[in-house]
C-alpha cells in the first residue's frame, strides 16, 4: 500500500537534549514510572475527527489543510483513504487506540439505511486493520449535532420524529462498537440544551435523555457491550447552556436517573476550563465519586471564551492531571487526544508534531506526578491538616456518633477556638516547582 506519511519515518524516542522535531523529547513508551511502562499509564488515542476530518475550516473562513489523502472527499474511497492514514499515522506514533462519530468514518447519505451500509463496509475495512496492527478502540459516538435535525437536541429536541432518528444512529454507532471491541460509548450532548427558557421544557427534556440513555444501555448490554457508557460534561458551545454542565452535574443527573451504574465520565480539558473550573477539579470531583473513566486531552485559551481543543502544552496542567489519575489508581479508559493543530499549522509534519507535543506534555505530567507522589510532602501536608478528626470529638465526628447538641455542649466549654492553621498554599506550590524543576 502506498505510504501516505512519506518522508515521515516511525517516531523515536531520543530524549530531552534532541533537535530532531519528528522525535519524542519525553515520551519513552517502554519507560517504568512507578513500577509501570508509561505506554500503560497513558493509553493514548486518536481523535478521527480532528485528525483526519477537520480541514481548518472557521466561522470567518476555508480549510487551510489537505485531508483528502489522494482520493475525492465524501466518496467511500476517501473514507477508505481515512483509515490508511489514521493507521499509518497511529503506527508511526505508536499510539494504540483511536475513537471515532459515526459521520466521521463516512460521509452521511440521504438514507440512514445507507449510511448503516456504508458503516458496515467501513468498519470491515478497520476491523481489518485492527487485527493487523493491534491498535484498538478506545471508544466510539454518534455525532448527533452537526446535521440540522438536530438543531434542538437529540434527546433534548422537540420532534419526537428527530428523537427516533437520534436513537437509530446511537444503536448503529453501538454496534459498530461493539464490532470494534470498543472500551466505552461516549455521550457528549452538543445540542443538549437550551438557547432560552421562554421556549424550553428543561424538566421534560432532561427526562427524555435519560430515557435515550437507558435504552441505549439496555440495547448495549443486549449485543455484549461490557464496557462503559461516558457523559462528557461541558457546559456550553455550541448551545448557550447545556444540561452536562460540569462532572458534578453530570453525576446527579446519573444517579438521579438510575444511570449510575452503567455510566462513567469522559473529563476534557477545555470543558472543564469552560466551566469555571480547572481541568484537574473535574477529574477530583470524577474521582471521589468512582466516575473517573476517560479523558479528553486537550488545553483551553484563558484568554478565549470557547473551546479552542488545543494540543496540551502547559505542563502544569497535564502535571496536576496526572496527579488525580494516578491517586485515584489510573483510568479505565484512555487519553484521546480532542485537539486540533492551529489553522495556520496545516502541513502533515505539523499533524505529527502536534501529536508529539501533546504525547510528550503528557509524558511530562505524569513524571512530575509520580515525583510528587513519592516525594510525600503534599500528602503528609493534607494528612496532617485533618488530624484534629482522627482522635477525640473529631473521631466521634466522622464515626457519625456525634450529635448536634453534644457539639454545642463541647463547643461551650471550651475557650474559642485556634485558628485551624495555615494552608500554606505558597508553600505547597514551591514543593510543587521544586519537583518539577529539579
Ligand atoms: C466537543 C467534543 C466532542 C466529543 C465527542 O466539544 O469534545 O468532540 O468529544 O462528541
Ligand atoms: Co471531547
């Protein structure tokens, strides 16, 4: 098969000091950190959207950037051009895993009945490929937010007609996961949502998700789905408010609903930033509630209101992420790479180093995480600051033996209280560029 990638050999790990720009500087798959090869740390995946769809194409202007991989775009050829380049392009990478929409694997046509077949043609085609190579799927979606039907949601929309052909792409895109071996299914609600309450239904449309998602489940499990169904939360673009607003949203909608069981969370970056939070608040909050299951690894503009799914850079940031996934023992899931090269990055050499910045940032994050870990000073720091709970009414407290009025009784024969001590956050965050700088 001819080479799509030409010029662009297999790329090597050559470490920190290395000028080459088609060469990891940190990411060394083989690596341990912590007794595990970061390859296994950070199972990471190709966005098909992004990747080997999004031409550069903007509000204000055309693609800047030739996807068409030597065959005419919207033809099933060009669909067959895509999974060549995407495998060539994850081989030459080394990453493992990819996750796709429906719509980006072919283009939609006028029949949902042959959009289905051409779903079936083209996912022989990867499974093909799958088996060949040994890259997997990390999970798969429908894309229910870029044809007009869908102006007012899937399960959110108004149109009972729209809704039905809403849940007849989600069984489509879960059987091709399933055919794919797929780990997860992914929900990210776009459209769910509203532009203004004047016209909305919230309360009836939030039920109405939920019963999409709970036959989505019940379909799923019915055709050996093991995996986990994901909400991605964000809480706005391209609808003015969207019902999964943030992790926290995201969970008491599923355990209101009776989902909780069966779903877990797909945290992004962005979305979180998008939110009001950091990146690494969404994953906590994921965590603690065991609803951490994938990531969306990309970084936000904080001078920019929307979703620019950059590639990540800030190590900061992909620090303090790999912090919350190694405390709470790694994802099930992986890190997919939702990020797009800047319009004015258009050529394939920037397709590579934009993945290589991306996979080396992460490689970044997660020694300096392993570094904080076992250095100990951030978690003694927490551990200490909570001891007043471990012994005495703080132990009868957390017991949950403790009532209202024997607090008040202690409280009144006591003096007033010490202050509780100081947070030392300036403290904590040089121990943190101490690691990180070392
Ligand atoms: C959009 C976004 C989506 C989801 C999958 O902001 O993140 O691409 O990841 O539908
Ligand atoms: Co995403």
């Amino acid at each position: 098969m001819k080479e799509i990638f030409e010029n662009i050999p297999k790329i090597p790990y050559e470490g920190a000091d290395s000028k080459n720009p088609l060469a990891f500087k940190f990411y060394d798959a083989k690596r341990l950190v912590m007794g595990k090869p970061m390859e296994e740390h950070l199972p990471f995946a190709m966005a098909w959207w992004h990747n080997l769809c999004a031409n550069g194409t903007d509000m204000f202007g055309r693609g800047t950037t030739d996807k068409s991989f030597g065959a005419e775009e919207g033809t099933m050829e060009h669909a067959r051009a895509k999974v060549d380049a995407g495998f060539e392009f994850m081989q030459k990478l080394g990453i493992t895993c990819f996750c796709f929409h429906d719509v980006d694997l072919v283009p939609e046509a006028q029949d949902i009945k042959e959009t289905n077949r051409r779903l079936d043609e083209i996912s022989d085609y990867i499974k093909e490929k799958m088996d060949a190579t040994g890259i997997k799927c990390l999970w798969g979606t429908a894309n229910m937010f870029s044809n007009p039907r869908y102006m007012n949601g899937a399960g959110s929309t108004n149109s009972a007609d729209v809704y039905c052909f809403a849940a007849a792409q989600i069984k489509k895109a879960l059987d091709i996961t399933v055919k794919l071996g797929g780990k997860g299914y992914v929900f990210w609600g776009g459209r769910e949502g509203y532009e203004t309450l004047l016209n909305t239904d919230v309360k009836f449309e939030q039920e109405n998700i939920a019963r999409l998602m709970k036959m989505a489940v019940s379909y799923g499990r019915s055709i050996g789905f093991t995996g986990d169904f994901y909400i991605e939360p964000k809480p706005k673009e391209p609808m003015k408010h969207q019902y999964d607003f943030d992790a926290a949203t995201a969970i008491g909608f599923l355990r209101y609903y009776g989902l909780d069981q069966d779903f877990k969370l797909n945290i992004e970056a962005n979305h979180a930033t998008l939110a009001g939070h950091s990146f690494q608040h969404d994953l906590r909050i994921s965590a603690i509630n065991g609803m951490l299951g994938s990531i969306d690894a990309n970084q936000g503009d904080y001078l920019l209101g929307w979703d620019t799914d950059e590639f990540p850079f800030n190590v900061y940031e992909t620090t303090l992420c790999m912090y919350e996934v190694l405390k709470a023992g790694g994802i099930t899931g992986g890190f997919n790479f939702d990020a797009k090269t800047r319009r004015p990055s258009y050529t394939k050499e920037d397709m590579f180093e934009a993945y290589i910045l991306g996979m080396d940032s992460f490689a970044l994050g997660l020694l300096n995480a392993a570094a904080m870990i076992e250095d100990g000073r951030i978690d003694a720091f927490i551990k200490e600051r909570y001891a007043s709970f471990e012994s005495g009414i703080g132990a009868k407290i957390v017991s949950g033996e403790a009532t209202l009025k024997e607090l008040s009784e202690y409280a009144e024969n006591m003096e007033n209280p010490a202050l509780p001590g100081s947070g030392r956050q300036e403290y904590l965050e040089g121990v943190v560029n101490s690691i990180m700088f070392r």
